[in-house]
C-alpha cells in the first residue's frame, strides 16, 4: 500500500511546519503514541501532574 503525506517544510531551519495525511495513517502513528503514553501515565499512578496528558490518556483508555 501507498500513503501520502503532503509536508510544508522550512529548509533554512529544516523543521515540518504542517503535514497532512489520510485518516488511516494518523491513526497509526497515533497508535504508536499510545502505548509509550499510557505506560508513563501508569507508572504515575495516573496522577502525572500534567492534566492535558491525563485527559488525554483516559480519553483513549
């Protein structure tokens, strides 16, 4: 299979300004997210301190 990504890059400061992609594929590197996320979330007690990473864990629990 074959994925686009439509990327704007600064070349000067080598950075991705914005990126754009199918549904599909942000649901992967989402996926990717998850795992790495909810471990430093359990390994808080689910108190990290960091609210938005809270809500954000419970949100895809």
């Amino acid at each position: 299979p074959t994925v686009a990504v439509k990327m704007f890059v600064d070349k000067e400061k080598k950075r991705v300004l914005f990126a754009e992609s199918d549904k599909e594929f942000v649901d992967v590197l989402f996926s990717f997210l998850t795992l790495p996320l909810g471990t430093i979330v359990r390994l808080l007690g689910k108190q990290s301190q960091i609210g938005c990473l809270d809500e954000l864990y419970r949100s895809v629990e």
